[in-house]
C-alpha cells in the first residue's frame, strides 16, 4: 500500500484509489476502503470499478448496507451500456413489490 500511496501523492486518478481500497478491504479495513473508493468516484464519478468495489464493500457490511447504496445512484449508470438493463431491472424488482 506505501506505493499506492505514493503513486497518490504523485498523480491522483481513480485507479490507484480502488485498488488500494481493495487492499485494505482485505485487510478488513472497510471504513478505509470505503473512503477510498468514495474519493475515486470524487475524482470521476463515471469510474465503474469504483461504484462495483463501493457496492460490493456496502453490502458486506449489515449496518452500511442500510445507510448507503451507491449503485443506485443515477450517476453510477447514466451514460453507460448497461444503463438501460440496469433500469429496466430496477424497475421489474419495485414493480413486484
């Protein structure tokens, strides 16, 4: 993680940010890795793996879970291929409700 830290200092893109939080996702640091996949989608909020990794860390945890939900936020899709499907989804699921 220091050289992730390091290519950081240098240059912030929302890469290094992901994959340092993968880092300490692993280390069972989800608060970390959470603020770290937070800062990448600050960086560009259409950088998909950031919005993927974010949800993936929510939802392991019960108690984040119900506070956040990231991948439904409009822009984690708009723009994207899969925008549609994904809408298309989200609107089959509350209609069965």
């Amino acid at each position: 993680m220091a050289v992730l830290d390091k290519v950081i200092q240098k240059k912030p893109t929302p890469e290094p940010y992901v994959r340092r939080g993968a880092c300490k996702k692993e280390l069972k640091d989800n608060a970390g890795a959470q603020a770290d996949y937070e800062q990448a989608i600050k960086l560009d909020a259409k950088y998909a793996p950031a919005y993927l990794y974010l949800g993936d860390t929510c939802t392991s945890s019960r108690r984040t879970r119900r506070r956040s939900r990231p991948w439904r936020r409009p822009e984690a899709r708009a723009g994207t291929p899969i925008a549609s499907q994904a809408e298309q989804t989200l609107a089959a699921i509350q209609r069965k409700k």
